[in-house]
C-alpha cells in the first residue's frame, strides 16, 4: 500500500508545483496592454489616472496650471507642490503635453 502512496503522492506535488507555476504566470500583467495617456494641460481627473497621485495632489496640479498656464514638458510637473521627480518619472508613459 505504501508503494502505491509515494507515486500518488509524487504526482501530485509535481501537478501542484506546475499549477502554481501557472498561476504566477498568469498573475503577471499583460505587457500588450495599451496605458491610457493623459494631457496634463487639459484633464480634471489627474487623481484617477496617475499613481502616487491623490485628490490633493491632483487638485495642486490644476492649481499650479491655472496660475502658471499650460505645462511646456513633462519635467515641469515636478515644480508642483507635492509632486517629486520620482512621481514623475513613475507616471513619465502616461503623462502627455498637449500646448495648444
């Protein structure tokens, strides 16, 4: 009976093993999804789109736009009060400048 087991059970922990392989691959994301652009110049919803960006933050950005007019290049995001350059550079694929 005992021989019987040990295969059974070899055969399990290889079918788990694979099944967790599986899941971590499939837990990964998909490097073909498309990132949803934002123009900083003209978007209200900054807090929603940007990571590292809360309502506050979001609200400063406008802020600093209205007072100071469009942004001219992405690195000027960083002169926002709460902004840094390592926000920055996190959100550097979704954030566009649009001067019109």
């Amino acid at each position: 009976m005992i021989r019987l087991a040990l295969p059974r059970l070899a055969m399990v922990a290889v079918l788990l093993a694979f099944s967790a392989v599986g899941l971590a691959v499939e837990a990964q994301p998909d490097s073909t999804q498309q990132i949803q652009m934002l123009d900083i110049n003209s978007a209200d919803a900054i807090a929603a789109a940007l990571d590292g960006v809360g309502l506050t933050k979001a609200q400063e950005i406008v802020a600093y736009r209205e007072m100071f007019g469009n942004f001219h290049s992405v690195e000027e995001l960083a002169d926002v009060k709460g902004i840094g350059p390592a926000t920055v550079e996190k959100n550097r694929q979704r954030i566009i400048v649009v001067n019109k």
